[in-house]
C-alpha cells in the first residue's frame, strides 16, 4: 500500500492545464489528462471515445455522463492513493 512518504508528486504544469480545461467546459478532456497521467491509456482511450461520442451526439447524453462520471470516480480514488498533492489535482477538476 502507498503511504504519504512514498506518494508520487502530480506535476504542476499537468494540474494547470487540467484547471484550464475545466475552465473551458472540457471536463472530459481533463479526466483524460488524469489517466494519462496515471498511466490508464486503456481508460483514456474510453475517455477519448467519449469525446467523439459528444461531440457526434452534440451535446453530453446521459448514458455518457453516467459513463464519464464512473471513470471520474475511479480517478478520484486513484489519484488520492498514487499523489500526495492529491486535493490540488482534484481541486482543478
């Protein structure tokens, strides 16, 4: 199990961009970001296909916010157990 000694530093150039995302609306994008970030390409690559998903659809449906949101979650829990800057990562969400 990861501790607080041993947690992995999110970097700060990777948080910023992410807060710009979120500032623009593009909420799946900076979940992308995450998981890349993280390592999970299979989950970014979800995340990717969810854009495309939108933007064909125009507009967020439900079952893609449903979808989004249990990745979000999964991310967040992630997050909070690899990075000791943790709340500054999710604060930018």
């Amino acid at each position: 199990m990861t501790t607080p000694n041993n947690k992995n530093q999110f970097p700060t150039s990777v948080i910023q961009r992410i807060a710009q995302l979120t500032d623009e609306n593009r909420h799946t994008e900076a979940l992308k970001e995450i998981a890349y970030e993280l390592g999970e390409v299979f989950l970014g690559l979800k995340l990717m296909h969810l854009m495309t998903a939108h933007q064909k659809a125009g507009y967020m449906t439900e079952e893609l916010l449903a979808e989004r949101n249990s990745y979000k979650i999964h991310l967040r829990c992630r997050v909070k157990t690899v990075y000791r800057n943790a709340d500054e990562v999710l604060e930018a969400l």
